[in-house]
C-alpha cells in the first residue's frame, strides 16, 4: 500500500518537474551579456522575479524527486 502511494507522489513530482523545467527560459543571455547591458533592473532582481521561483521550485521538485527515486528502489517496501 505504501509503495503506490509512493509511486503516485513521484509521478506526480515528475510531471511537476517536466512542467516547470519547460516554462523556464533559456540561459543564454546572448551579446548583451558581453557588453553588459543584461545587468538591468530584472537582472539584479532576479530572486523575487517568475523566473527566480521556478527555479526555487525545480530545486524542490529535483530534490524530491530524487529522494523518491531511492525510497522506491528500496526493497523494503
């Protein structure tokens, strides 16, 4: 009973996970970055900005998914 439970949670951290990687933009910060125009307001503020919570949250969601992936692997439940 316990191990579906488990594998219910993990499915759902992996859809999580999928959906909040995906609506992530890109890194790259192109030519701007060389002549140091990235360095804007929404560069400096990055943490309280959309883009700063998913990546908050993608942290969350890995770590719970990995820990998930290893309760599951064990052959205890």
């Amino acid at each position: 009973m316990l191990r579906t439970i488990l594998t219910v949670v993990f499915i759902l951290v992996c859809l999580a996970l999928s959906t909040i990687v995906l609506a992530q933009e890109g890194k790259s910060a192109g030519l701007g970055a060389i002549s140091g125009a990235a360095e804007t307001y929404w560069g400096k503020n990055k943490g309280r900005s959309m883009e700063g919570k998913l990546v908050l949250f993608t942290r969350i969601l890995a770590i719970a998914f990995m820990l998930f992936a290893v309760l599951l692997n064990m052959k205890r439940f």
